[in-house]
C-alpha cells in the first residue's frame, strides 16, 4: 500500500539558525516527495515506515550551567544596576559613570560649584560639589565591592563550595 503523503510543497516551510547563526531553510515538500513510493505498513504513517519505527527520543537533558559566565554575569548586573545615596536614585552603568567621573573632576577643581543631576528614576536634583564626591566616591565603592566579590565566587567555584546559580545569587545580593 502507498502512502498516502500530501504533497506540502511551498505550504509547509521553515527557518532556523543552527550553532554558527547560518539560517538554513527547510522545505518540507522536499520531504514529502522524498518519501513518496515508501510502503507503509497499515496503521504507520509513511514517516514511522521510512525510519522502521525504531526511533526513540532520548529525555532532554539540560546543558551544565557555566558558572564562571553566570557570576561574571551576575556581578555586571548588580555593578550596572545602580544605588541610592541620601535618597538619589544614582544608575551605574557605564555612560553614567563617565558622566559622574567628569562631575567629580569638576567638583575637585572647584568646591563652589553645583549642577543640577539627574538621578536615575528620571527625577532631577540640585547637587553640591561636596555631593558629587560623595556620590562618586560611593560608586567607586559599589564596583569595587562587585569585583571584590566576584574574585571570591571565583574562588569558591574552583574550590567546589559555590556549585549553582542561586548560591552566586546569594552572595551578590549583599551589594
């Protein structure tokens, strides 16, 4: 008995990427004419005939976790995901880093001086140059901390006593 396969060519499509991002197209009317002429046995579709029915799916079994990539991760996230100092919102990714420095060497350079900061819920706040030192100074100490921090998650994954990502969790929640 022939199968009785539909011919799916131009309906049924598909696109993905594979491991290198190539996109690879699958025109499964391609497959559908390769199977045409495979005798089915009755009650197997054409599929469980070309491959014997002998297939058998393996349970997926989840990749390990990189915890070194996690903490590295993990120790961005909080050094970038900012700080509050005397009620400021103040964000600490990187641009607004070069924008604290900057303030800060204008701040030393002239203790009179004052701006007007935007802090990072948008709000915008009157700050002396006194303030932005501090604010700098305070920032400088949360990265610091982070990498600080890091080091020691490092340090405990090589050692075997840190060995999932909600353990490297706990740790960077103190900053």
């Amino acid at each position: 008995m022939m199968s009785d396969a539909m011919d799916l060519t131009g309906l049924v499509t598909a696109s993905y990427a594979d491991a290198d991002h190539t996109v690879i197209d699958l025109d499964f009317g391609a497959v559908d004419r390769a199977v045409r002429g495979v005798r089915a046995l009755p009650g197997i579709g054409w599929y469980d005939a070309l491959v014997g029915g002998q297939v058998e799916i393996a349970p997926y079994v989840a990749p390990p976790v990189d915890l070194v990539a996690y903490a590295a991760d993990a120790r961005w996230r909080r050094e970038t995901g900012g700080i509050t100092i005397d009620g400021l919102h103040i964000a600490t990714d990187d641009r607004s880093k070069l924008l604290i420095a900057g303030a800060r060497i204008q701040a030393e350079a002239d203790p009179a001086w004052s701006t007007v900061w935007t802090a990072a819920d948008g709000a915008r706040h009157p700050v002396s140059a006194a303030q932005v030192i501090a604010i700098s100074a305070a920032v400088l100490a949360h990265v610091d901390a982070g990498f600080r921090l890091y080091d020691e998650v490092l340090a405990s994954i090589a050692a075997g006593s840190i060995t999932t990502p909600a353990e490297i969790d706990a740790v960077f929640a103190a900053i």
